[in-house]
C-alpha cells in the first residue's frame, strides 16, 4: 500500500481508469452473454416444446409416436401409465427413464439436468407432458443440449478480444490525457525549482485554459510577489537596523579611542554621559526590535477590558515633565485587549507628537460608530500627504524627524500601527489644520459578541 502511494499522479489515474473501464467491460460482457445464453435456452425450450406438441396430438389420435418427429432434439422417451417405455430414441432404447421428475398434468415440467447416466457429458434441458387418454396419463419426455455459460467459444473469444482492446484503449488515453494535463504543473515546479531567495523575480508561465491549473499558476505568483516584497521589507529592514546600531556603537567607539589617546586630558564624566548617551540610544533600539519581533509572532499579553479613559488619564499624570503643553478632551471609551501593549501605543504617539510640536500636543478621546477614536494632534510642521504611509515604515524617519530628534529610533509608529491592528483597528494619519494629527481607531467592547483578542490577532 506504501508503494503504491509512493506512485505518481498519472500512474495512478491511468491505474484507476484501468480498473475502472476493467470492471465496466466486466459487467457489460456478462450481460451480453447472458443474453445471449437466454435467447439460446429459450430456443432450445421452444423446440422441445414444439417436439411434446407433435407428440401430443398422435398420442390424443390413439398414434405412438416415434423419436422421428422432425424436431432437432437429442433424446426422446413416450411412457405408458404402467411405468413401460413404449417409445424411445435409439440412443434410450433398453434405457430407464431419463428424468427423476413426473411432469404435472396441466403445465408439464421442464428442468436442466447434468450427469445423466443416460446422456453423459454434458448438460440436457428436458421437458415432460402428461397426455390423458381412456387408459390413463401418458408421459412424454424430449431432451436436447444444454448451452454452456459462455454459449460458444467464438462468442467468449470475441467478447473479451473485444473489452481488451477498449480497457487498453482507455488506459492509453487515461494516461496520455493525464499526461498532458499535468504539463503545465511540471513546467510550473522546473520554473520554481529556480527561484531561490536571492532571485525571486521570476515567475511561473500561466496557461491559456481558464481551469484549476491556470488559477495554481495566478496563486503562485501572486504568493511569489508577496515574498519578494517581503524580502525587499526585509533587506532594507536589516540595512536599516544594521545602520541605526552601527551609529551609537560607532559613536562610543569613537569616545572611547579620543579619551585613550590623551587619558591624562580626558573630560571622564562627560565621555562617560556621552556614552550613557549612545547607550540609551542602541538599548531604545533594541528594545523596539524585540517588541516588533514579539508583535510580528502575535505573541502578546492577555486581553482583559480595558477603559482607554483611565488609562490615557494614568499616563499623563504619571509621565515625566512636559516640554509642551498637553491638552485633554478625554470621555469613556471601554475596548478589549492588552493593557501593556495600549499604553505602548499611548507612549509612542505623545512621544512622537513632542518630539515635533511648537508648543501644543492634543490628545482627544470618543467612541463613534462602534469604536475608540484617540487621536493625538501636535501644532507642529505637519507630515506631507505623499508621506503619511512612509512614517510607519520601520526606521522611515522624514528629514525634519532627523533634525529634530536624531536619537530617535524611526520604529515608534511602526509599532503603534501594529498594535492597533492587532486590537482589531487601524492608526492613520488623517488631516488637521496644523501639524500632524494621528488616529487610532479600535473596536469597543461588548460581552455579547466576541472581540479580537492577543490570543487570535487581528490582521
């Protein structure tokens, strides 16, 4: 059983459509010959028939009849109603009865018998008549040949001759048709098995027929550009990350050599801070890089009902010193998620929005249509609409996010972005009179339906 599944496709087929076209020429072969064999026995029977009938009507005129009675039978026996044989065919006479079997006065009888030890060799289809006369119930029996189950040799020779061809026939074409169909598959795994990680810009041909080979082939490289784009995400991520480390470590390498080549002259407490520094800096990104590895594999806290309310509240009052002034317009807004990963976001947008505002940072907070709306807005310079995708970009940092704050990591929105999409929402960048305004939008929770939790992550 191993091996046959170890079998190809059209091996397989071509194998089942054998078996198939097998037993359907089977049936049909059987049918035949018993048809044939019927419309024979039923001939046969006719003519004992006609054989009992002749005979019949010369007993009914007070004749014996004689086995000569025209009809093609191969033995005959009349029977008086003492038991005698009073007529018989030659190779019968002196012989005892042919048949066990008394015919019944009105229908007579008719049986197949093998082995007669009067008849040896072969099968005979006897039929009996019991005739009424003045001295009694006469009996008549005729026997001829029994036809064998497949009738004649020719017609058993010719059936099967006949059903080999078809059943070779189809296995030819089941396999040539199988073949051909899956042309295509085989053309599509040699282009495959070309592509490599380094070179996925090849695709695989696309067949003319609208069928499910054709829709394999659009999947395939539908799924073939997805991972090329992924790919290319993933080389400028690594480009990027490997430069945003290079920087700090460059950074204190470069501290440390000046400090040693003058350690006499050296300002030790300030290239100390200036280290701490670039260590915060490489400790940030690293930091971001393993919440971005941990998001991307949805491995995120418990989800529990969490007031945003109380939540953007707690932060604001407990966070470090404002260099800016932050407004507050906040009503109650229940959603359902991760509390550590919410704050996260929280953080990542007021950062952000400081990082880049005059004076002012807004944080506003409703529930409309079925969702929280926290939308933190900075009186800033803005973010250019051709831009607003860019920024969530992992390590994508604008030229004026650069001048600004060169210590910053480029990974806080990407993060955010992720967050609210693993609760089930969206972060967008939406338009606003001046600076930048975000919003996040996230499903309010209800206890009659379920909710996109941490534990099934909402792409």
């Amino acid at each position: 059983m191993k091996a046959c599944r170890e079998w190809s496709v059209r091996t397989r087929l071509s194998l089942l459509s054998a078996i198939v076209m097998t037993l359907l020429c089977a049936g049909i072969a059987a049918l035949i010959i018993k048809i044939v064999h019927d419309d024979r026995t039923l001939e046969t029977n006719r003519r004992n028939h006609h054989a009992i009938t002749h005979a019949a009507r010369l007993l009914t005129r007070g004749q014996v009849p004689t086995a000569s009675t025209g009809y093609p039978i191969s033995a005959f026996q009349v029977i008086d109603p003492t038991g005698r044989i009073v007529s018989a065919s030659a190779n019968l006479r002196g012989r005892p009865p042919m048949a066990p079997f008394v015919p019944s006065p009105l229908v007579g009888g008719m049986e197949t018998l093998c082995h007669m030890p009067d008849l040896p060799g072969t099968c005979m289809i006897v039929s009996a008549q019991r005739v009424p006369r003045p001295d009694g119930d006469w009996s008549i029996f005729v026997a001829a040949p029994a036809h064998p189950w497949y009738v004649t040799e020719r017609l058993l020779t010719g059936v099967v001759a006949v059903f080999v061809l078809l059943i070779a026939i189809t296995t030819i074409g089941a396999w040539r048709i199988v073949a051909r169909s899956l042309k295509p598959v085989d053309t599509i795994r040699t282009q495959l098995s070309k592509i490599t990680s380094t070179d996925l810009g090849h695709r695989v041909p696309v067949p003319g027929p609208r069928d499910e080979i054709h829709d394999l082939a659009c999947t395939v490289n539908q799924t073939l550009t997805l991972l090329e784009a992924a790919f290319q995400r993933e080389r400028r991520f690594t480009s990027d990350a490997s430069h945003d480390l290079r920087s700090p470590i460059t950074a204190m390498r470069t501290q440390l050599e000046e400090a040693l080549l003058h350690p006499a002259d050296a300002d030790w407490p300030a290239t100390t801070a200036a280290m701490l520094n670039s260590l915060h800096r490489l400790q940030a990104i690293v930091t971001d890089l393993l919440t971005l590895s941990r998001l991307d594999a949805g491995a995120l806290g418990p989800a529990a009902p969490v007031d945003l309310r109380d939540l953007v509240s707690c932060e604001l009052d407990h966070r470090h010193p404002h260099e800016v002034v932050i407004a507050r317009d906040l009503q109650s807004a229940l959603v359902h998620g991760d509390r550590l990963q919410l704050v996260r976001l929280l953080t990542n947008l007021v950062d952000n929005a400081e990082r880049h505002a005059a004076s002012t940072v807004t944080i506003s907070l409703s529930a409309e249509a079925g969702q929280a709306v926290l939308a933190v807005s900075d009186d800033g310079s803005g973010i250019p609409a051709g831009q607003r995708e860019r920024i969530f970009e992992r390590f994508a940092r604008l030229d004026d996010a650069r001048d600004k704050d060169a210590g910053g990591t480029g990974l806080g929105l990407p993060i955010a972005r992720q967050i609210a999409e693993r609760h089930g929402g969206t972060l967008t960048v939406e338009e606003s009179e001046q600076g930048a305004r975000f919003v996040a939008r996230i499903p309010l929770y209800s206890a009659r339906r379920p909710h996109p939790s941490h534990d099934q992550p909402t792409e």
